[in-house]
C-alpha cells in the first residue's frame, strides 16, 4: 500500500512495518516490558468513537478576524473533497474582500 492510500492508523502502521528495519519498527511500535501501559493505552482509545455529524442543520460561521480583517478560516477541508476547491476559494475571498487564515 502506498502511503497516499493510508486511510487510518493501522494502515500507516502496515507500511511502516514494511518500510522500516525491523529492529526500528519494534522499538516504535513496543512499549517496555511486558507492554501493560501500551495495552491499556490502546484500550482507551480505541474505545473512542467520533460520532460525525453530517447531514445535521448546522450554521457555521466560517469568517474569522485575522488581525483587525474579515478572512475565513481553515480551507484544507475543502482540498480533501477536490484538489480544484481549495484554489477556487482562495481566489474568490478578494471578491468578497476577505483573506485567507
């Protein structure tokens, strides 16, 4: 799998293991002794769940003031959904006369 491809921890966590001496790899991936602090570290998080909440109504006010001037915040998202996006509303914040963050 290439790295572009990574979707979660656990595929990262396969390509380091291929990537990687394996003496390097344990070192990263191994807690010290038996692991129990690891073991239980992992528990915990993966018992997190995020609950996202797309398709809810939601209002979000994108703009910020970014030193005394209207801007908008974080675009990365927008990149996400299409390499095209991002560009299109960074020059389009002059017509609105805003900046971007």
């Amino acid at each position: 799998m290439r790295l572009s491809r990574a979707l979660n921890i656990e595929d990262l966590r396969q390509i380091t293991r291929r990537r990687l001496p394996r003496i390097v790899y344990e070192y990263l991936e191994g807690g010290s002794e038996d692991e129990v602090t690891l073991a239980a570290n992992r528990e915990v998080f993966e018992a997190i769940k995020f609950a996202p909440r797309q398709l809810l109504r939601a209002e979000i006010d994108r703009l910020l003031a970014l030193l005394g001037c209207a801007s908008i915040d974080d675009l990365g998202p927008q990149y996400l959904r299409s390499a095209q996006r991002e560009p299109a509303v960074v020059r389009a914040l002059p017509l609105a006369r805003l900046r971007s963050a």
